[in-house]
C-alpha cells in the first residue's frame, strides 16, 4: 500500500466531500505530519516550527468547533509503529468530531477558516484525512453512560 501525505485534497476527493453522505456527525481521523520550519506561501519571514504554526491553526479550529457543537476528541503524539509498514510516521493523530460532513464543508469555506489556513498550510508537510461515521457521541476518556 502506498502512502502520500497531501496539505489539500486533490479534484475526486472535493467532489466526494459535495456527494450526499451519511447523516448525522461524522468523525475526522487526522494524521499529520509538520514541516521542520514553518513556510508561508506569501513569503513572510518566521523563527516558527511547523508544529508552532500549525498550532496557531488549530486554536483557531478549536474555537470553531466548539462553536458548531464539534471539538478535537482526541490527540496525541506518534511515538512507535507497533504494526504494519510506512516509510515514514505521522508526527502527530487528532481525532475532530463534527456534527455533520455538510457544516464540516461550512466551515472549511468560511472566512475564519479561510483567515487561520495559512498557518495550516505553512506548517503541515503533509497530511492523511479519514472520515469516520457511525460516531456514538461519546468522547474519548467520558465515562460509559
């Protein structure tokens, strides 16, 4: 199996992502991999990590989500591959929640996405996206109802 981490989806994933899909919130299992040092694409000078700019990202996509019933429910650093072969680890797998695939597009075209993506696309190297359905509703580490 081949593995290409990509900052942006390519033409056949967009229009998947417009497709009708299934109901209800959808799960985003997120595996990122950051740039040594941050490049934004206007050329601006920066002493940051890709990590510390994409962290400027993803307190912007925090508040967003929290705003829209959403919110990461889980992150955490790769430490090993403990099965299975890549050539490469992830650095970091967030798992983001949001209510629907329809408000997760409404967000990712409005201006505040739009305003926090340059440090998004500055800091990832690259990045595997997984949608997930069939969430539960139960958030990591809540306890069984």
């Amino acid at each position: 199996m081949e593995v290409v981490n990509k900052v942006y989806p390519n033409e056949e994933q967009i229009q998947g992502f417009l497709a009708p899909g299934a109901e209800g919130p959808i799960c985003m299992v997120n595996l990122m991999k950051f740039k040594a040092k941050a490049e934004y694409e206007d050329g601006r000078e920066t002493e940051l990590t890709g990590r510390e700019a994409y962290e400027i990202y993803e307190t912007g996509v925090k508040k967003l989500l929290q705003g829209i019933g959403g919110g990461i429910g889980f992150e955490g650093d790769v430490e090993r591959l403990t099965l299975g072969e890549v050539e490469e680890l992830w650095d970091v797998v967030a798992l983001a929640v949001w209510p629907s695939r329809q408000v997760m597009l409404e967000v990712m075209q409005s201006p505040e996405m739009q305003e926090i993506g340059v440090h998004r696309s500055a800091g990832l190297a690259g990045q595997l996206n997984i949608e997930t359905t069939g969430f539960s509703g139960q958030w990591l580490g809540d306890k069984p109802q």
